[in-house]
C-alpha cells in the first residue's frame, strides 16, 4: 500500500518534504513581489544615473561658460592696459 501512495498528493502537502502548497505559494508570491522591486529599483537607479549625467553635464558646461568669460575678461584687461600705457 505504501509503494502505492508514493509520489502522489498528500492532501494540501508535498510529498517530499512535507511543507503545504499555501506555504509554497506564499514563499513564491513573496519572491515575486521582491523581484519586482529589484526591478522598479534598477529603473530607479538608471533614471537618476542619467540624471546624474546630465546634471554632471550641465555643470560642465556652466563652469566652461565661466572659464570663457575670465579668458574674454582677462583679454580685455589686458588689452585696455596696454592702451593705457602707450
């Protein structure tokens, strides 16, 4: 009789190692709702990496924007000096 049952249902329990099919499911739903807040968390983090980029990059061109403005400052400093001077 027994050699008859194996590999079969146990009611609500797995046969092999004995946990109920609502423990299992409710493991796998779990597991489920976490994989998918790894991946709202990856979108997360690529968003503000792009971001990031382009912050970095607006940043970059403003500090480049100040750098041409004392370069066109200084030239024409220098400029008004040597009109000064002759």
């Amino acid at each position: 009789m027994a050699s008859q049952n194996r590999g079969k249902s146990n009611g609500n329990k797995s046969s092999k190692c004995g946990l109920h099919y609502k423990d299992i499911h409710g493991h796998v739903r779990r597991i489920v709702k976490l994989m998918s807040n790894i991946e709202i968390l990856r979108s997360n983090c690529k968003m503000i990496n792009a971001k990031s980029i382009q912050n970095a990059t607006k940043l970059h061109n403003a500090e480049s924007k100040i750098a041409d403005e004392k370069r066109k400052y200084n030239s024409f400093i220098a400029k008004h000096e040597c009109k000064l001077r002759s």
